[in-house]
C-alpha cells in the first residue's frame, strides 16, 4: 500500500480460476516472510495467508456471501485478529492482524473472480 510504505499494510487480491485448482506466491520482506495461497477443496476454496509482525493485511476475496466465508474453523467476522471492512461488487475485504490465516470460501458462498 502506497499510503503504508515498507510492506506495513500488504494487500492481497488471490483470484480463483484459470483451469488452476491451487496457487501460492510468497515474499521475504524486510518485515518478515509474506504468504498467500489457495485451494479448491472438496466443499470450496481454502485461501491460507500469512502477514508477518508488526504489518497488517487487506485481503480480497471473492464470495457471494461473506457471512459465509469460514477462519480457523468458524465464522470468519467472529475470529480475531480478522475484520470486515466492507463488501462491494461480490468482493469481501477483511482487515487482517499479523499472524496466520485460514479461510474457507464455501461452494454455495462463492462467487467467479472478474
């Protein structure tokens, strides 16, 4: 983010598609080792993310529902370290803590990526 520069707010778009059932990118930042990865999975697509300390993330995901959409187990705006910041145009952003993520994106929850 251009407003948050040194790697301090990392924002992540992963888009689903392509003929691809799984990606990942990664980045060693001087801030610490950023991850993104996704995968289609039997009821959805799994998204694994991590944002290293002392930074936040912006992450993107498309969804039909974003009440929908699971962290760690459970429902993605009761975990913490996770917030909803907005839902526009079939795309979730969430404020992300430092630390590791695992979201699912249900089958009845998703939406195509643009």
């Amino acid at each position: 983010d251009a407003a948050a520069p040194g790697y301090r707010v990392i924002r992540l778009r992963p888009r689903p598609g392509g003929g691809l059932s799984s990606a990942r990118g990664s980045y060693e930042a001087m801030v610490g080792h950023i991850s993104s990865a996704w995968e289609q999975e039997g009821d959805g697509i799994r998204y694994h993310i991590e944002v290293p300390a002392n930074t936040t993330a912006q992450l993107e995901l498309p969804a039909a529902d974003p009440y929908a959409i699971r962290e760690g187990g459970g429902p993605a705006l009761q975990s913490e370290g996770v917030l909803l910041l907005r839902y526009e145009e079939g795309i979730a952003v969430f404020a992300l803590a430092s630390g590791r993520y695992s979201f699912l994106v249900p089958d009845a929850a998703r939406r195509s990526c643009p």
